[in-house]
C-alpha cells in the first residue's frame, strides 16, 4: 500500500493544487496525506480570491506532530505551490526528514513560480527550490521555471541543451519533465521526423520533453524522449498540477522501489551529503509515466473542453481583458466554465491501456 | 451536474471529517466543494494532534469571496465537526444564504458534539446546533447527541419516541436518522420480529433507525424504519463521517430536487421565517439512502477490519488505557491501524447493487 504525502495549495472551489492532485491519486489506489499551503476560496484566476496562507510555524506544528505520531513515513511526496520562503523553508526541511527515514522517496518537486515571463511567488523563494533540486526523483518545471532555476533564457536549441545539463549536473536532478513547451520556429526544425507533428497540423501543437540522466555517460548528456501534442484551445487551471499528480502516480521504477545503495560522498552522482540518498534516474520508468500523464491530462482536458462548449454562453466567453474590465464577474464566469472536470472525467483518470501520445526516443539530442 | 458544499475538519493523515467524507462524494459524481473548520496532523484519537481552527473571520472571508464570485450555488450541504460557536455562528448564516439562492438545497447536518456521555464540543455550540435544526434536510445526531439537542435522556422506549416528536415537530427537523445505536434490552424487547436480530446474534448487534416526518399526520407521528446491523469489532474514527456523506449522496427524493413549492408563514411545516423554504420530508427517499449509506458503511469497516487484522501486531492491539498510559506510541500505532481503509475499499464505495442491510418500516413505532 503505496502512501503520498501531498504539500499543496487547498482551494475551496475547483480544482487546481491539491484538489486537482489528490483525488487522481486517489483513484490510483494511493492513501494522501494532504498538507495544505494555503486555504483559499478560488484559484487566482478568478478576479476575487480570499483565504489565508498556512505559516511556517504551522507547518511546521503539524508536520513534528506528525512525525512524533510516527505518521511521516510516506513512499513518495508531492510538492506543489508554495507561495512564501519562510513555509517553503519548513518543507524543504520536512523533505530532508523524510529522506532520512526512507532513502527510497520518489519526490516529485513541481517548482511552481510562475509562467509567461510573470514570477507569481516571492523571489527569495527561488534560492530555495534551488537547493531542494538534489532531493528530487522528478521535477515538472515549465518553460518559465526551466529559465528562472537555471538562468538561462531559452532561446535556441543550445539553450534548451545547457539548461538540461545545469539541472542534470550542477542540480543533480535525476530527472527533468518539462510538458507544454511552445513550439517554436527554432524548436520545430530541430525535432527528429518521429517527434515533428505533420505539416498541416503544426500550428496547435505544444511539445512534452522527458530527460533521464544518464549516470554511465561522463559528458552529463542525458537520456531524452519527447511527444508534439496538440494543444487545446484557452486556458485551463490546474493542468500542471494534474500533470504531475499522474506523473508521480505512474512512475514505477526498480531503482528506488526495490532498494538501491545509498550513494555517499562525492560519486558522480552524489551531492556531497554523507546521509541523504541520492534519488535515482530511471529512463524507461520516466518515459513510460511521462506517456501515461500526458495521455491522461490530455483526455482530461479535451473531456473538460466538450463540456465547455456545452455551457450557457456566459461561461465559454473568450479571454477579452478590456471586456473584463468593465464586468467583473465575466471573468470569474469564464473561470468557472473552465475548471477541470475531474469528478465527471473519473473513468479517464484510471485508464492506462493504449496511452495515445507515447514519448519518442530523441536519440541525436546531444548530437 | 449536482455540487456539494462540504464544512468539515481536515487532517492531513487519516480518514476523518472531510477526508472521509470528499473523497466517496467524489466517486458518486459530485463536484465538492470543500471548506476546512480545521486543519490538524490527524485526529484527536492519537496521543497527540496539532494544527489550526479556522477562525469565522477566516470562514467569513472565504464564503464572501465564493459568494461575490457566484460560487455558493451549491445543490447540497454537508456539515461536520465545526468545534467552537463563532465559527459555527458563521456557517449557520451561510447556510442561511445558502438556502435564500436555492429553497431546493439538500442540507445534511451531522451535529457532531460528542459521544458516550462526553461532549467535545465548547457548550456554548449547543443552542446554536439547535437555531439550525430548522434549515436541515437530514440529521444524523448520534445517541448522545440526540440526547444533548431535546435534553432527553434516552432510558427507554417512550424516550425515543419523546426526542423524535421534539426534532420533528419543536425543531422541524423533517429527516432523522441515528445509526449505532446499541441494542439495550428495553430496545430489543420492543423491536418489531422483522427488525430483532435472531437469538444467536444478539449480543454484537446496533440498530439503526431512519424517521420521516409526516406531513399530512397531526400528532407529529413519523413514518420510522429500522435494521439492526452487526457490530464490527474495535473502534474506528470517521465512520459517522463517511455514513453522513453516503446518505447525502445517495438521497434522492423528488420533492426537494423537482422543485417543491415554498411554505411560507406558519404552516404546519413552516418555522415562522417568510423567507427560508422548509425542506421536506421523503419516508421512501430517506429508507433507501439510509439502507444505502447502512450498507456500504457496514462494507467499508469489515473491509478495514479485516485489514487490520493482517497488520504487524503492533498496529492491532487491543484497547488498554493502562499499556497506552506505559507506551504513549501504544495508543497512537493501534488507531494507525484503524484508519478507514476508504482507498482499497473503493470499489465498495460505488456500489448501489443489492445492499446488504435494508431497513424495514417500523409500522408500529408509535403504537
């Protein structure tokens, strides 16, 4: 019996954070342990949220209960928004904790900051997820946070090369899934003829990049699959944390699960800590869930997107700032028609037989 | 699309209050909506828990701003452990405004106050529970809730039936249903021969009883059926939770969701308020989701029971205050092994085929 501890945002109404993750899990046959970062009415999208952000001290209240209890022995943890450096502190801490007790964790670290260029946590959070990339088996940055961990700005292939290595190398992330990448002109000549979606339907398509690191290969080249999906129309919440709820959920690897030797000291792939195991890279595990998540988020959304289109015409009106602006409740209609519909797509979410968009090996990536 | 509004504790571990109560909502089909009245590490059955209240300042924030963004619209009402009287003061208006937007609403309130003589709750929440017995569809107050909520001591048969006559009529509660209830000898001896349990099982028997008010009968008379169920091993925490949330689920009556007319004034239904509909009465309604919610209940603690029983001895021993007293992890390792085993025992959750315990009319309940 499999057991997730999930470290996310609580909204009371729809389904972004926690309530896009938990129930997912659930359906998996994973018991959750929810420890909610904030407890919010909505997500942020709608023009009024209101709540209150859980503090360090409560945290952290919770989480020594918890292990006094001895109630802090999950097999894998999920982390999501955390909006604060104090509270994201306290996690990072509980992380170490947790990899103490059991060197085998698979943690997914989803460092949710931002997207599109617009930082939407405090800054002095960055340094932060900075030094909690070696404790994770998987990260889920998008495009955004890629940039904003790295510092390198993605602008040409060689860009998207050097940002992988620093994270594989420098970070010690075993391994690195960034989906819902645009695809740009520069991005889309240089995929492989078995990743480049056709002709004709290139224009709605976004990319899903899965890179494993490869402990056997000196230069830090990793071992990278990738998939072109196409990309539904407006914008929905919570996919992202969706995406790495099922990721999480349907990774399977031998390498943390059956046990593998604590790795101490400064091996290649070790981080300097003589006590904490060092998460390992698992390419075939990472692809296979890859697949599985992003099938599943895709007929997720695609099931959400139908229903949409079936709603009173006050809640499918398209994204219009200036028609917003002078009515405010447009766009809080709009939010509503637009959350997952996760309750009423429940037989997608279990599903993993025939996963329609299997990840490609991209063989000459480092070519 | 039916949405529920859900006003429960939280725990990040476990299967208490909300935890289990979202997550069988959820497989039934309903969006649910979640409000936390607090946040713990776990329940107050382990030797220790910690975490936060929600104050009804906290509360009021976030049920304004759901309100000004039109997202308390909810078809059904759920309340659970609410443990102090300003936040419940709070949540009694909201349900309040709940019910001004849809006289439809189905309101199940589970006046969780304490149990076996015990109250857990601050006093002062009492008169309160009481000023909202009016506004619900259904309660599931538990022996000694009932007790705390008419001031009549239940010692024998005719106590019984004072208390209903005082929640049907005095507080114009039109659906009450009381699980658990132990099968005292006074009890057996005046349950109808369709409802006792055979001579050979008696001793490990509760009884639970489901009463409608009757509209149309003057003496306050309800229309009552009853089962009695055996009786599983030990004690396990949420499962009055879990029996709320799966009657609300499963209760279906016509004459709240087709639209009933308003009774206004003093009718004999009516509580004086011009404004708030009265919600109605279902004896047929009522006796299936309760047989339903009975049932599946029943399923879930044996599936948890016999779960427990293949544990490591640690987390199954049995009930002892004094080892616990030598051993404070004791106490905290045996409810570990009690925790509703609500996500193996999923497919459990779903099924409405042939249930196990159906309640039978009581015909001569006020005989």
């Amino acid at each position: 019996m499999a057991r997730v501890l999930s470290v996310q945002s609580h909204v009371a109404y729809g389904y972004v954070g926690g309530k896009a993750a938990v129930f997912p899990l659930q359906l998996l046959g994973y018991d959750v342990d929810v420890v909610n970062t904030v407890n919010f009415s909505n997500h942020s999208g709608y023009a009024r949220a209101g709540g209150t952000k859980t503090s360090a001290k409560e945290l952290n209240m919770i989480f020594n209960i918890m292990e006094l209890n001895e109630l802090l022995k999950q097999d894998r943890l999920l982390t999501g928004y955390i909006p604060s450096s104090e509270p994201l502190a306290a996690i990072a801490d509980v992380v170490r904790r947790l990899k103490l007790k059991n060197p085998n964790l698979v943690y997914l670290l989803d460092p949710v900051m931002g997207d599109a260029g617009c930082l939407y946590v405090a800054p002095d959070v960055i340094p932060i997820y900075r030094s909690m990339l070696p404790l994770a088996t998987i990260i889920t940055p998008n495009w955004f946070e890629v940039e904003t961990l790295t510092q390198v700005p993605l602008v040409d292939f060689p860009s998207i090369r050097r940002a992988l290595k620093i994270l594989h190398t420098e970070y010690k992330v075993p391994n690195v899934v960034i989906s819902s990448i645009p695809l740009y002109s520069w991005l889309l000549v240089v995929l492989p003829p078995t990743i480049r979606p056709s002709e004709s339907t290139v224009p709605p398509h976004l990319l899903c990049i899965a890179s494993a690191a490869d402990i056997g290969n000196q230069d830090g080249n990793s071992r990278v699959s990738a998939r072109a999906i196409p990309q539904i129309p407006g914008y929905f919440s919570g996919v992202g944390d969706l995406f790495s709820a099922l990721l999480l959920g349907h990774y399977r690897s031998s390498r943390t699960e059956a046990g593998h030797e604590e790795i101490k000291g400064n091996g290649i792939n070790g981080f300097g800590n003589g006590h904490i195991a060092t998460p390992m890279s698992d390419y075939g595990a990472l692809t296979s869930a890859t697949t599985l998540a992003l099938s599943t988020t895709h007929a997720v959304l695609s099931f959400t997107h139908k229903r949409t289109l079936g709603l009173p015409e006050l809640e499918r009106l398209p994204t219009d700032d200036e028609a917003d602006a002078s009515e405010p409740l447009r766009r809080t209609r709009r939010m509503r028609g637009r959350e997952l519909a996760l309750i009423q797509a429940q037989h997608i979410l279990t599903r993993t037989d025939e996963p329609r968009f299997e990840l490609v090996p991209w063989g000459d990536f480092w070519a």
